[in-house]
C-alpha cells in the first residue's frame, strides 16, 4: 500500500512541475510576459517553499523532490517574468 500511496505522490508531482513547462517554454521563445501574472507566481512560490519545508517536517520524500522541482521550474519562470517585464 505504501507503494501505491508514493506513487500516486509522485505521479501528481510530475503532473504539478510540467505542468509550467508550456507557459515557461513560450516566455523563453516569445518573451512575452505582459499577460503573464507575476503576482501568481510569487505566490506559488512561496507556497511551493512551504510545501518542501512540510514535506522535510513530516519525512515525505515525494512531497519533498516533487515540490522541489515544482519550485524550480515556477522560479524559473518568476525570473523570466521580471526579466521580460516591459
């Protein structure tokens, strides 16, 4: 049962941290950002911070990793966000 319970942790931590890949990919290629919210993503960002810290507090591997990528490619695109920001 455990298994099934990681899977399903890290099954949706994929979906969650691809799930920017497509916005992240046009900013690069456009940089377009105008109709991007950067308040979103600051947002998100923390909450993705909070998200590792919980899942170092409780000892949850697929919280800790998948967040940890989330947050990254969500980092990413706040770089590009302000990067871009006419």
């Amino acid at each position: 049962m455990e298994n099934a319970i990681n899977i399903i942790g890290f099954t949706a931590g994929v979906l969650t941290s691809i799930s920017i890949f497509p916005q992240l990919m046009k900013t690069w290629k456009t940089k377009a950002v105008n109709d991007v919210s950067l308040g979103m993503f600051v947002v998100y960002d923390i909450g993705l911070f909070l998200w590792i810290a919980y899942g170092y507090l409780i000892g949850s591997f697929p919280v800790l990793i998948m967040n940890s990528v989330a947050f990254m490619t969500s980092i990413a695109m706040t770089y590009l966000i302000i990067r871009y920001r006419k």
